[in-house]
C-alpha cells in the first residue's frame, strides 16, 4: 500500500492520526498534549510493516491507535530484535487486545 514509512505518516497524519505516542512508564504519552493512556485505554486500529531490505536494523512497523476518548494517533516500533524493550513489551500488550 505504501511505499515507504514517510509517506504512511503524511497519509494517515491527513486521516485524522495526527498525534505522535511514545512509550513511557508503561502507557502512551502523546507528544503534543502530554497526555498518558494506560493500554487499557487503547487499541491498535492497523499495524503497516516496512523492510527496506538492506539492513534489518532498518525495519519499522507503524501502529494506528485510538484512544477510548477519541484520540488518533501513531506510533513507530522497530520490526526487529533491534527494537527498544520498553516499547516492544507495551506493544505486545495492545497487540494481545486484538
């Protein structure tokens, strides 16, 4: 469907996901608002997975999530052993939701 990870983002940015999550202390927080979300909170609406196919370190994975209150967003996960723990555990958690 997409080319490569940059022009997911402008398009799901364009489809209302506009605000970036990272993993912190075992929830989301959204960059723009500081807000936090417990996974209890969330679910992971797709999942789009990139492997450029020269260095596994490049592989990413970007997750659509919506919040119970409404809000859209993303966050981007590497797709290898490379990825941040924290992340990858917080992620396997909403991913179990499904």
């Amino acid at each position: 469907m997409y080319q490569d990870l940059a022009e997911a983002i402008e398009d799901i940015q364009q489809k209302g996901y506009t605000h970036l999550f990272e993993v912190h202390d075992n929830a989301l927080r959204c960059k723009e608002t500081e807000e936090e979300y417990p996974s209890a909170k969330l679910r992971i609406v797709s999942t789009y997975k990139f492997d450029r196919g020269t260095d596994p370190g490049d592989d990413s994975s970007l997750y659509l999530i919506e919040t119970d209150s409404g809000v859209k967003g993303y966050i981007v996960g590497g797709a290898t052993m490379y990825r941040d723990r924290e992340k990858a555990e917080f992620l396997d958690q909403l991913l179990q939701k499904k």
